[in-house]
C-alpha cells in the first residue's frame, strides 16, 4: 500500500511541476505554426461522403533534395490533390469515391518503370552513376491510365557539382499502361 501511496505521490508531484513551468509550454507554442482554416479546408473532403464533379487530379513535384545528391542518392518529394494514392488497382476501383491512384516511376528512358502506391511522398533512389538523368514521374488511376497532362520530368546531375538547380517540367510523355 506504501509504494501506491508513494507511486501517486510522485505523479501529483510530477503534474504540479508541469503545471507550474509552463514557460517551456508557451515558448514551444511559438515555435510551432498554428494551421488555420477547417479540417475539409486542410485535408480535403471526407472519404465517407461521394463526391460529385471531383476537380482534376494535380501532381505536384518538387526538384530533387541536394543532400545527398554527389553520392548518386535522389529523394524527390511530390504530393497530389483530388486524388487518393492507395495500393487499390483494377476497374472496380475506378468507380470509387475519392478516386485513387497511384505514381508510375520511369528513370532515364528505361524501357521498364514501376508502380508506387505508398503516398509516402518522397521517390527514393540510390546507386545512381556520376552523370546527368532524368525521371519521369505519372499521376495514374488505378487501373494505371494516367491521368491527363500530370506528368512531370525531373532533370538532375549525379556528382559533381550536384547542387545547382535541378529541373521540374510538366510533359504530355506517356508511360506504356499495364493492359
């Protein structure tokens, strides 16, 4: 009964102390921006409502992050709007509400690319050779048609002088679909 007695004791203690300093609380509150606006207005609209007339999917791609670069590592954030990414694929889930989709990936022209469906917002690639490159990056549905006009080609250079600016074109190239 001791050790319970002395167990609360030091949490009372311990939320006192909290309470008390809050000096730290209002300085970290400073630090941190407050969002403004609704949750629909931030997020976008709930999944459980249909939405009628959906906008247009957007992709948003940024150039890729210099931190690595010299060292053939790429990290390209992108995010999208108007669309879901989520690993859902197939006609069916082209009748869903929020559409999906997901990012079909292709480096320097290869014949070959690959589906991302993470929404993790970042592509990661490493081992990339000294040199220039370029990826192409599509928005597509989940039945891996993309979507018009939501390609985007990022240019870059691998070592060397790898920081200077790196190149976010929208383009009309087409990845082959998987049908």
């Amino acid at each position: 009964m001791n050790e319970i007695v002395k167990l609360v004791a030091v949490v009372v203690a311990g939320i006192a102390f909290t309470a008390c300093d809050n000096s730290t609380a209002q300085n970290n509150s400073k630090a941190t921006p407050q969002l403004t606006g609704s949750a629909k207005e931030i997020r976008g609209a709930t999944p459980y409502i249909e939405l009628r007339d959906e906008p247009p999917p957007k992709l948003i791609v940024d150039p890729p992050l210099p931190d690595l670069l010299d060292q053939g590592v790429v990290w390209i954030q992108w995010r999208v709007e108007n669309v879901h990414i989520a690993p859902v694929f197939g006609k069916g889930a082209l009748q869903t509400s929020p559409r999906l989709g997901h990012l079909h990936v292709q480096v320097d022209d290869l014949p070959w690319w690959w589906a991302d469906p993470s929404d993790i917002n970042t592509i990661d690639l490493a081992g990339l050779p000294p040199g220039p490159h370029k990826i192409l990056i599509t928005l597509v549905d989940a039945n891996h048609e993309p979507f018009p006009g939501q390609s985007k080609l990022v240019t870059f250079t691998v070592g060397g002088n790898s920081k200077t600016p790196s190149a976010v074109q929208s383009t009309d190239k087409k990845v082959a679909s998987c049908g």
